[in-house]
C-alpha cells in the first residue's frame, strides 16, 4: 500500500525526534521556520539546541517524564498552536512529535453538547 507523503508540504511545521531529542524528521514548513538554525540541517541535530532557555528546559523535562505539551503563542503578529506529543509504535515511546500551526488571532471557539 502506498502512503501519500502529505507531511512534506504540510502548511504546518511537523518535526519528529527520538527519544534522546534528536530530529529525525522536519518537513519543508519546519526547516523554513528553523533557517536560523540551518533549515534542513536541524535534522540530525537535538531538538533542545534549537530552542533557548526556559523552553530548553521544559522540552527536556518532557523528554523524561513523556507528557504532552499545547500552548499558542504570539509572534511579530502571528499566532501558533503548539502541540507537542510523544509518539509510539507498537505501543514503546519513540519520542516526540512537534506540530506549529499557523492560527488567526481571533478564533472562533465551539462548545459542542453530546447528543
């Protein structure tokens, strides 16, 4: 079965690294996002050098304790969701899985009732 390749040009930053915090993948949208730290040469490299202090941190607590992360943050105008998850396969944690996503910075907000 072939799967599409949908993550390489994903508006969206995808980053995924091991467990020790190595990149193992970033799509175009994440290396155009990290061009300051190399663009595609980030893959290979540990996530941790790619971000400053206190982020550096928290990232290396969640590489210890493995609990997602989710927050939105505003920058020269531009608002991201971040989500920041760890991921398995065959149930054994491989590391983490980085999601930035561009966001208006009003959003509409839902609350849906179960039926």
């Amino acid at each position: 079965m072939h799967y599409p390749d949908w993550q390489k040009e994903f508006p969206g930053a995808v980053i995924v690294c091991d467990a020790q915090g190595v990149i193992l993948y970033a799509n175009d949208k994440a290396c155009k996002t990290y061009e300051k730290y190399g663009g595609k040469e980030i893959i290979g490299r540990n996530v941790l050098d790619c971000h400053p202090e206190p982020a550096k941190t928290k990232l290396q607590v969640m590489l210890k304790t493995r609990e997602k992360n989710c927050y939105t943050i505003e920058k020269n105008g531009v608002k991201k969701l971040i989500y920041q998850s760890p991921w398995r396969e065959n149930g054994e944690y491989k590391g983490f899985v980085e999601l930035s996503l561009e966001i208006p910075l009003e959003i509409p907000h839902f609350v849906r009732q179960s039926r």
